[in-house]
C-alpha cells in the first residue's frame, strides 16, 4: 500500500505542477460539475413531484431551502477550511499534517450536525415558522422538514468529505459519492410522494436516505486507506494552528451560508407576504438556477486547489494562469449558459407553475435577470476562490458576504417596498452587479501579492548569481 501511495502521491504532483492548466483545471472541475449538476436534478426533483401537491406545498419545499442552508453552514465553514489548508499542505508534502485537518473538520462537522438535529426537532414549528412558512404552507413545511434534520450530521460530514476529496485530487470519488446520491433520490421520490402517498413528507425521506448512501460512498474510500489522506477518529487535533488555519479562511463560507439564511428568511417572509404565488416562484427559479449556478461553483472548485496547490509549490507562474484561464472560461461559459437559461425562461416555469399565472410571471422575471448578471457572478466566484487559495481569509469572507450579505441586505426593502413583486424578483440579479464593487479592488490587491512573491523568489534565486560575480568566481564551480 505504501508503493501504492507513494506513486498517487507522484502523479498527483506531476499533474498539479506540469500538465498544462488548461488539462488540470477542467480534469479537476468537472467530476465536480457533474456531482453538482445531478444534486440540482434531485433538488428539482423534489420541487417538480411536490408542485402536483399545489402552491402551497411548492411554497413550503421553497421555505425549506433556507433549512438546506443551515446544515450548509455547519459544514461548509470547516469544509472550505480544510480544503484550502489541506491542498497548501500537500503542495508542501505534509501529508500527516493534511490527515489531521481532515479529520478534525470531519468530528468536528458531524458534531455541528448532530446539535442542529437535535434543536431543529425540538422547535420544529418556531423554525419553519422563521424560515417563512406562511399558515397555509406551514403543515407541508414541518413534514418536509422532518426527515432531513435525520440527516443533518450526514449532510455536514460530507460537505468536509467532498471539498477534502477535491482537494488532494480525487475529484472523481467525490462525484461518485454526491452523484450516486442524487439519482437514488430522483427514483425514490415517485415512490415515497406517489406510490406510498406520503406527500411532502416522502420527498423529505428520499432526500435524506439519498444523504446516508451519499455518506457510505464518500467515507468508504477513507476507512479502506484507499484515499491520499487518512481518516481516524487518532488524527482528531482540536489544536490552535489548525483551528485557526481552517477557521481563518472557513469563516468566509460560513458567514455566506448565515448570510444566505438570512437572506432567504427575510426574502420568503416578504414573498409569503403578497403571495404563495411570489414565494413559490421566488423558489422554483432558485431551483432551476441551481444548474448554471452548480456549473459555476464546480468549476470553481476545481480552479482553488490548483492555484493552493502550486502557491504551496511556489510555482506562482502557474497560480497566474491558472487563474487567467478559469476567469476567461467562467465568463465566457456563464454568459452563455445565461443566455440559453433566460430563452427558456417561460418552458422552464410552466412545468412547476401550471394555471398560476402570477408565479409564471414572477418566475420569469426573476430567472431572467440572474441571467443577466450571471458572467459577473461568475467572474467574483473566481476572484473569490483565489482568495480563498492563497488564505486570503479577509478578501474570501468579503467575497463571499457580498452576494446575499452587504451588496443584498441593505437593498432588498427598498426594491420591496418600491416595486413589490417585481422588487423581490430582481433583488438577487441587482446585488449580483454590486459585487464589482468589492470584487475589482481585492483583485487587484491578489495580483500585487502574486506578483510580488514571485519577484522575492526570482530575487532569492539570482542571490549567488549576484555573490558569484562580485567575488569573481565562476558559477560552474558552485
């Protein structure tokens, strides 16, 4: 096995330093894409089957995502965290230490888990009530609720699973794991809604069974040592430098999730306020946006352990174009995904709207716009994942709050109240564009570091070229 390891660990590093960046990115990238896309199938899924229940429960499996994000936020931090940190170690070699960080975001996501399942169960009602449920979808939104607080431990540990995987290279176990997930949910929630006549609750039971198998697949490959790093309960070290290493970069996807909470908290109470027609159409378009949205955010992760990777290296030629290149790419690919999404905007609606025509319309729009913004979207995502790579935790957390955080907060009452249903379509799409405004400078700031860690390394590499000439021996007799 030690053979075995040492020749993955080989590979991975001639890969993650030689092979030319435009190979190494999408080879990384896209197990990630297909993991994400067949999690928005099965997301969308379970919206399309509910949306033959009636508004009202389409509103409720809307207020629900807010739950989803919950259970992100209890995982993400320590995930994005670990991701970042494990991928700079093993670009230094120190594979003991990675093993480490893996564990510890794992018990430590787990545990997160286990406390929100156990506080959502206990205030069930008070929690959906929060989240936006309105006393017409409130009954629908306790039944799809319960199921997946069961889950909640699972969901947290894989997120830490998934970005731990990715990050020494094993993007493809990773897609197996989330993919193989999210097929078995699609299959199971006919079964569960219609066959079993569960309702809303059976579309919760199938995402959460979904979840479990999802977990099984992902650690497997870590109990089996078939994985670079080494998952055990001996490698739990809750000691300052790996708290603070993954906290420090961690928080910004935290402080995104507990952003994008309360984004959706204040957004769902203000849509159930006009209408289940407006909150269930402010849903259905995060739904199908989740597709673009997914493409998106899975390039994005195979781009941030490259460039961690080769800064741990200092192969900082390398973090540049990585970067150039995943910027062109995700620019060029989400305007054209934007395109095809806002064409089809009304076919994409009517599926889930049916004879509603005030959720087609306000369906519509909302699609529509985020389709506009979505290259800059795009393009801040990268600038975010450099961040992030390079354990620039201030400009990550900047980036990352932006989008449901500063650039939609202090907009989203003013819109409201001005333009009512039209206001609360267009919200997102409108944040979105302010998120230049953060976005351009901390570019600028990443690039001057780059630029001047690659001119100290050039320095230190012509130091006895310098000695050499002053002294007036010949190099070749170093």
């Amino acid at each position: 096995m030690s053979g075995k390891h040492e020749r993955s660990q080989l590979e991975r590093k001639t890969m993650m330093l030689d092979e030319p960046i435009s190979r190494v990115i999408p080879k990384m990238a896209i197990p990630t894409i297909i993991a994400f896309l067949i999690n928005s199938i099965y997301s969308l899924a379970d919206t399309y089957f509910v949306s033959s229940l009636g508004t009202n429960a389409t509103a409720a499996v809307s207020v629900n995502a807010s739950l989803d994000q919950l259970i992100m936020m209890a995982g993400s931090m320590l995930a994005l965290g670990a991701n970042s940190y494990i991928a700079r170690l093993l670009g230094q070699s120190n594979e003991k230490k990675a093993s480490q960080v893996l564990s510890t975001a794992f018990f430590l996501a787990a545990g997160l888990g286990t406390v929100l399942m156990i506080l959502g169960n206990v205030f069930m009602l008070p929690m959906v009530r929060l989240l936006g449920a309105t006393p017409t979808c409130e009954r629908y939104s306790v039944d799809y609720a319960t199921f997946v607080l069961y889950a909640a431990p699972f969901m947290a540990a894989n997120f830490v699973m998934n970005q731990c995987l990715r990050s020494e290279g094993s993007a493809t176990l990773s897609m197996v794991g989330m993919g193989f997930g999210g097929i078995l949910n699609c299959v199971l929630d006919p079964i569960f809604i219609f066959g079993l006549d569960m309702g809303v609750a059976g579309a919760s039971l199938a995402t959460a069974i979904s979840k479990w198998v999802s977990f099984g697949i992902l650690v497997f490959p870590y109990l089996t040592r078939r994985s670079v790093l080494h998952l055990s309960i001996r490698n739990f070290c809750f000691c300052r430098d790996i708290i603070q290493e993954v906290v420090s970069v961690g928080s910004s996807s935290m402080f995104r999730s507990g952003l994008a909470v309360v984004a959706g908290i204040m957004l769902n109470n203000i849509a159930g306020s006009i209408s289940d027609s407006v909150l269930a159409a402010i849903g259905v378009c995060t739904k199908v946006m989740m597709f673009p949205f997914g493409i998106i955010l899975g390039f994005g992760n195979g781009f941030q352990p490259v460039a961690g990777f080769n800064w741990g290296a200092k192969r900082y030629d390398r973090v540049q174009e990585s970067y150039r290149f995943s910027a062109k790419v995700a620019i060029i690919g989400a305007a054209v995904m934007g395109l095809f999404v806002a064409v089809f905007a009304d076919t994409f609606v009517v599926l889930f709207a049916g004879s509603d025509q005030e959720m087609r319309r306000i369906g519509v729009i909302c699609m529509v716009s985020q389709c506009i913004a979505l290259p800059i979207q795009a393009w801040v995502m990268v600038v975010n994942m450099l961040c992030a790579a390079l354990g620039n935790a201030k400009g990550a957390l900047a980036l990352s709050t932006s989008r449901q955080g500063t650039c939609f907060l202090p907009i989203l009452f003013p819109m409201a109240w001005v333009l009512g249903s039209y206001g609360v379509a267009t919200v997102q799409a409108t944040a979105d564009v302010l998120t230049l405004v953060l976005a351009v400078p901390i570019l600028i700031g990443m690039k001057k570091k780059i630029a001047s860690a690659r001119l100290a390394q050039e320095a230190l590499q012509n130091a006895p070229e310098r000695e050499g000439a002053v002294s007036g021996i010949p190099m070749e007799r170093y």
